[in-house]
C-alpha cells in the first residue's frame, strides 16, 4: 500500500508539472509569431504536417477500406449496403480520423520530441539557455504545442478525406455501391456536429501529445538509457490519454 501510494503521487506531481508546463506556454502564446519564433513554429508545422503525410495517407486509407468491407458485408445481408457512405463517413469524422492521427503523431512526432530534448536536457543544453537568460518554455515547448494544436486537427481533416475516399473504392469495386450513391448517401447523413467533435478531439491530442512529450523530454535523467525510457513513456502515456479523453468527449457530445 506504501508504495502504490507513492506511485499515485509521484503520477500527480508529473501530471500537475506538465499541466503548469502547458499554461505556462499558453501565458505566452503571442510570442509564437515573433521574429525569434516564427521559423522554429514553421519548422515544427512542416515535421509534424508534410512528414506524417505518408504513413497517415496508408493508415487512413486501409482503414476506411476495412470499415466499408466490413459494414457492408453485413449491410448487403439485409439489402442496404448503399447505406455504407453514411456508416465510413460518420465513424471517420467522429471517432477514426482523430484517434488515428493521434496515435500516429504521438509515435512519430512525440517520441522524437521527447527524444530531442531529452538529449538537450541530459547534455545540460536546457540548462546552458537558462543561464543565458533563454526561456526554454518560449524557445522549446511553444513552437511545438502550437505547432502540434495546429496541425493535428488538418492532418485530421486529411485523414477522414482519405478514409472515406477507400471506402468509396471498395464500395465500387466490391459491393456495387456507386460513387455518387455512397457520396450522396454519405453527404445525406453526416451532420456537422461530427466533423467539429473530431476536430475537438484532434485539437484536445495535439496539446496532449506535445503536453507529454515535451514534460518527458524535460524530465529526463540517466544520458542515453534516459532518453530511450523518456520516449517510451511519452508513446505510452500519449496513447492512453488519447483512448480515455476520446471517450469522455463522446460520451459528452453523444450521450
């Protein structure tokens, strides 16, 4: 009992410095289009939008392929695979695109945030810019969670694009639903609501995953051994909240 009481307040202690970590970026968010900061938020944008473009583009187009084959295998038992535009489209927009996206940029662009300055902290980098008067939230932390709160819900919006385009394919190709069917049926359906709850959501993982990756980084010890635990825990810690908020936003949203 000691030592889970330990752990539980050693997971809260980490949980309310990355939280002050965050609000103390967000204090200075104006400073994000700075002369001295605009490169550096342009930087992290084209790493975490251009860079994933390739993996996301496979993830979300299979994705939306199984999605289609699945509900409308089952749909044409009953005669109504037309019905599968609404099903992928709805599923992508709400729940799919975001929660794919976010765990793709948090294995991708987390851990190699986390990596980074984890290497930065353990060769005393980090302390090197506190001597010389540099703010490491302003010069670290604010490009990438402003960077990663920006591009998350595009990438989002890519990916549901993606995902119900191959769902159109396999409709065409494999169920005999046409293009214009499933993109009518698809439009017909889909209400607004699921497209700005997704993007919620997207918007909610970027601050997160940045959040994580950025206190991980920072609160790394032991050189190289440390930075691989670092960038570890950051995957981990990333994809659990990922699963457990995008279930609390829908049940807020849906319930």
């Amino acid at each position: 009992m000691g030592r889970l009481g330990q752990l539980v307040l050693l997971t809260l202690r980490n949980s309310g410095r990355a939280v002050l970590m965050s609000l103390r970026s967000f204090r200075i968010l104006p400073a994000v289009l700075s002369p001295r900061r605009r490169p550096e938020f342009m930087r992290q944008c084209f790493v975490t939008g251009i860079r994933s473009l390739g993996v996301i583009t496979v993830v979300a187009l299979f994705t939306g392929m199984i999605l289609a084959l699945q509900t409308g295998l089952e749909l044409r038992r009953f005669g109504q695979q037309a019905h599968i535009g609404t099903a992928v489209t709805v599923v992508m927009l709400r729940e799919m695109g975001p929660f794919m996206t976010g765990l793709i940029i948090a294995a991708s662009v987390g851990s190699a945030i986390a990596a980074q300055l984890g290497t930065m902290t353990v060769s005393e980098e980090v302390a090197a810019l506190e001597v010389m008067s540099i703010d490491p939230h302003s010069f670290l932390v604010l490009p990438r969670l402003v960077a990663l709160a920006v591009m998350m819900p595009v990438l989002t919006v890519y990916s549901n694009l993606v995902g119900i385009l191959g769902g159109a394919v396999v409709g065409a190709t494999q169920l005999g639903v046409s293009f214009a069917a499933y993109f009518d049926n698809a439009t017909m359906y889909a209400a607004n609501k699921d497209l700005y709850v997704g993007l919620f959501k997207a918007l909610l993982f970027g601050i997160i995953i940045a959040t994580v990756a950025c206190h991980q980084g920072f609160a790394t010890t032991g050189g190289a051994v440390g930075v691989g635990r670092s960038t570890r825990k950051t995957v981990i810690v990333s994809f659990l909240l990922i699963l457990v908020l995008g279930y609390f936003v829908t049940r807020l949203f849906y319930s």
